[in-house]
C-alpha cells in the first residue's frame, strides 16, 4: 500500500552548481516528454451508510501495486471532477469577484484643510493584523517576472550578460534557487547539439565531473522511488524510448556534443528539488500573511473506520500565532493549504491494455486520499484526542492466562551473552576525567533522578494506547470556514514535472464523520432539493502553471494571493 501512497521523506537540501550554457559538453539523455493526468471521475451520488464504509474499507485495504487501483476506488467515494477552472473562480463565489486588489483602500485624498480628513481604517485578517499592502504584492510580482536566465545568474553569484541590468533577490532567492535546479533537468529552451571530430588530447576533466554529477543524480532520484535505475537497459514504462538516433547515425570519428542548460532528463529530477521550489513559492505569498510552512511531524495516514491510510503531504501552510512565547515552541494554527508534489512523470501507459487509465486514477486517487486526510484535521477543531484503544480492557488489563511468558526471543539471546568481567575499582585510567575538571559543564542529561531506557520486555509488557495521530505542534483550526456552514473547502496545491495546480474539494461534515467512524444515519438537513448532497465530493483544479513561463508565474501568484486573502478574511 506504502508504493500507491508514499509517506513523507526527509528534505534535503541540494547543492546548486554554476552551468556554463555556452560551453558544449557530453549530451545528457534525451528530455522527457511533458505529460499530464486527465481523468475525470463522474460518480453517481448514492446514500450512504455503514455498509458502504466498508465496502470503501475493502477496497483501500486491498491496493496492493498501482495496478490494482480502478475507477470502482473513485466511485466508493462518489467523486466528481472538473478540470480547468479559471482562477478567479477556484475560490468559493460570493466572497471574492475579483483578482488583486482585494482588501486595497484607496489612499487618501489631499486634504482641503490640515485634520479635516481621516485616515481610512485598516481592514484586519482573522489573526488581527491588517491585510498586506499593495506594495507588497508589487515586490513579489516584480520579482517573479524575472527573465529566467538573469535570476538563474544571480542565484550563482554569476555578472550578468552585457547589456543586461544586475537584479536584485529579496523575497524569491529560495524559489529561484529551486527552479535553477530544477531546469537542469527540464529546461530544454538552450538545447543545441553538434557533431565535432574526436579529438584524443581534448581536455576531460569538465566533462568527467558533469558525467559524475549526472551518474549521481540518477543514484539520487532512484533512491527517493525506492529503486535504482540500471543504466538504459529498456525504457520505463508509460514513457518514450531514450534517442539513440545520435549514435546510430553519426559518421566514424565524430561525436555528439551538446551545449544547454540540461544536466539530465527530467524522470532523474530529485523529488526534493521540485518540493524546494514549491516551497521557496508558497513561502513568498504565506509570509505576507502571517503564515508558514510546516512539515508534518507525523506519517500522514488516512483514517477510514480502523485503518490508517498511508498519503503523500510534502508540507502544508499553517497560521503563525500571534502569541510570541507559543510562536517560539514551533506551535502553528490550521493548517490552512496543503502542498502534494509527485514525482511521476508518465501517466498513459501504451504498453498496458487498451482503455487502461489506472496510472491517472492511482494519481487521483493520491489527491483525493491527501485532501480527505486534511479535511480530518481540520475538523479536530475543539475536539479532544482519543488515542487509539484507550479507555478498552486491552490496554488496561493484564492477558489472561498463567503461562510463563518473559518476552521477545530478541531479549532472551541477549541476557544469554556472557557478561563483560566488572572493572577494577582499584585501577584509575590515565584518562578518566577527573570529578574537578570543568565542573561547571553539565555531566549529564536534564531529566527525573534514576531515569533510564526501557528495555524491550519492558515495553513489551506495558499496556497502554497506541500512540496519538495528532500532531502536538498544530493547533486545529478551521481558518477560512464559515462557522455556521456544515461545508469546508480544502485547498491543495498539486505539482507534477515543472507544473503545479491549484485543487479545491467541497467536503460535508457528515462526509467526514462517515469515513472516519462508518457512521453514516445522519438526519436530512437539506432544505433545498437543488443543493448538492452530503455525499458528493466535489473536486476542482485549475490548469497547470508552468513554473518557466512568467505569464503562467504570474497568474498562480494571483490565485495564491486571492487564496490566503480568502482564507484569512
């Protein structure tokens, strides 16, 4: 279930190198064809009840490879999709009609006479603070037009090209650090190939240390999948072959050169990159209001009835509070939108059977799963956490049954080692630290007197609750809902190649407390035929934003401005 679903790894920071795109150097492989999931699901909304709980049960529970994921996983669910929603539409109607300027007041006008006018009232976000100013938006906006070529220089500390100005980064060096990396992979706008003679006294030192860095961002990239990729044995599946028309076709004593941006195609795009990238983006817009991003400090496990979902959360954006001593614990409120990057990059497998699609419903799949998750957590606002079998026998009363049981085999093999002759307390090492050296160092860990680790028999014969699924340093808030409405709006941003998408799903309340418990007898609350029904989930996405195209930059920033504008109102 862990490969259809992945959990969270750790980031790691990837080292940025300078790219002589002049310079011509050996071809990386050929680039990676762009391709896009576009399935659309249009399940019929049927009541729901405990028995159809457990039918969602089954089928999760008996996903074993993405193979096995179908159109019924998507349909157990009743889930509908549309695609290509303009931004200006992508948050909920009625509260914002248009793009930027939202919360803008006008300035004021040139007094007639000193104190005749006053100055208008700042209109203030959920957490107290005034909205950000137009100047704000103007900085980020300035920024992220940057020709692609002078922020990637001045990410390296490179001159700028003659005739060209030296810019400045002060709010978007972390995205276009991210991006730099990121185009050594895709970015096939400088891609140029020459045929040159083979020359033996040729320098080689340039071109071993490229070879070297691309032989290990393969290793890299395969380790993140969880497999290695051998060379070019075959091509993978769902993608097209690599070219090998250069070889096959260039006449004896010549060689392929190739001068550009690229390092590597993009299936090779370590996964950590892309979510760097993403990140350096949403932390441009969530600073201005007040908020931040967080990585979840535990596994991100859907839960449905007894069973622990594993999805995919690289991070989301929560609130800052404003108290400063909770601010400094690392405590944050929300969370407010959550951030998916995957690094698949086929999604039409040609070698499979014809009409199979099970490669965009597993992505899906993924989305759904990840928002459904968020929309849990959301909903733990006010509520107390119940860890997992407390409060039942099995976690408070011995087992029954008077059989000599001291533990696990692990603990009896080792009280079986023979243990190590006691020192002398006569012999004095030459290099014990004396008790009068340094005393004013602490010697020894801050905790209650006698404190020790437990060994495994130990903690095999506590009884006690499963661990919590709360995370300790969120403090759950629906921020952005409205209180007197059962319907909560998750938010996610998905991003796949060099693309992301802004998803919204409309999920009932009734919805949640149905998969979560299979309770599903809930009163008819809907007074209006023509509303939608609890169990339908409405799912919405924009197009995808082309993080190279600035049109496309642009045109996120505005949909992540009205986003957080919306949700902090």
């Amino acid at each position: 279930m862990s490969c259809i679903l992945p959990e969270l790894t750790t980031l790691t920071a990837v080292p940025s190198i300078s790219i002589d795109t002049s310079k011509e150097r050996n071809p990386p492989a050929s680039p990676t064809p762009l391709d896009f999931p576009d399935y659309s699901s249009d399940s019929f909304a049927k009541p729901f009840n405990e028995r159809s709980c457990e039918e969602v049960y089954k089928l999760l529970s008996s996903i074993k490879k993405p193979q096995d994921v179908s159109p019924a996983h998507l349909e157990s669910l009743n889930l509908t999709t549309e695609s290509n929603i303009p931004v200006a539409e992508i948050i909920p109607s009625g509260v914002l009609k248009t793009l930027p300027p939202y919360q803008w007041t006008d300035p004021p006008l040139a007094p007639e006479a000193p104190g005749t006018d006053e100055m208008p009232v700042p209109i203030l976000m959920s957490n107290g603070s005034p909205f950000p100013n137009k100047e704000r938006y103007d900085l980020l906006k300035h920024e992220i037009l940057f020709d692609n070529d002078d922020a990637f220089r001045a990410v390296s500390r490179l001159p700028p090209h003659p005739g060209r100005e030296k810019i400045k980064l002060t709010q978007s060096r972390k995205f276009w650090a991210g991006l730099d990396q990121v185009a050594q992979y895709w970015d096939t706008s400088l891609d140029q190939f020459f045929e040159r003679p083979v020359v033996d006294d040729s320098p080689k030192e340039e071109n071993e240390a490229l070879d070297k860095m691309h032989l290990d961002d393969i290793l890299d990239a395969g380790r993140q999948s969880g497999t290695v990729q051998e060379g070019k044995k075959g091509p993978e599946t769902g993608s097209q072959p690599e070219d090998t028309s250069n070889e096959a076709t260039q006449s004896p004593g010549m060689k392929t050169m190739y001068s550009g941006r690229r390092t590597g195609t993009g299936r090779e795009c370590p996964e950590d990159v892309r979510e760097e990238t993403l990140r350096g983006f949403m932390e441009m817009v969530a600073w201005s209001f007040g908020c931040q991003s967080s990585i979840p400090n535990l596994p991100p496990r859907l839960q449905v009835k007894g069973m622990l979902f594993p999805v995919r959360q690289n991070f989301v954006i929560a609130r800052s509070p404003q108290d400063r001593q909770v601010a400094r614990k690392g405590i944050l409120e929300g969370p407010m939108v959550l951030v998916q990057c995957r690094g698949e990059t086929s999604f039409h497998d040609g070698n499979g059977p014809s009409g199979s699609r099970y490669m965009e419903i597993c992505d899906l799949l993924r989305e759904t799963a990840a928002m459904l998750l968020f929309a849990q957590e959301r909903a733990r606002e006010g509520a107390t956490e119940t860890r997992p079998g407390e409060g039942k026998w099995w976690t408070t009363k011995p087992r029954w049954g008077g059989a000599d049981n001291p533990g696990p085999e692990a603990d009896k093999e080792n009280t079986n080692k023979p243990k190590e002759a006691a020192p002398d307390p006569d012999a004095r090492p030459s290099n014990k630290r004396s008790k009068y050296d340094r005393s004013s160092l602490p010697f020894r860990r801050h905790g209650p007197s006698g404190s020790k680790r437990l060994s495994t028999v130990e903690r095999w014969k506590m009884l006690q609750p499963s661990p919590g699924l709360w995370d300790k340093k969120i403090r759950y808030t629906q921020i952005g809902k409205d209180k007197d409405s059962p319907i909560d709006n998750i938010f996610m941003i998905s991003a796949i190649n060099h693309h992301f998408s802004i998803v919204h799903l409309r999920v009932h309340s009734n919805y949640v407390e149905w998969l979560t418990t299979g309770k599903g007898d809930f009163p008819d609350e809907s007074g209006d035929s023509s509303e939608t029904p609890w169990q339908v989930l409405q799912l919405r996405r924009t197009r995808w934003f082309d993080l190279f195209n600035p049109d496309d930059r642009l045109e996120g920033l505005d949909g992540l401005w009205a986003l957080f504008s919306w949700l902090m109102r």
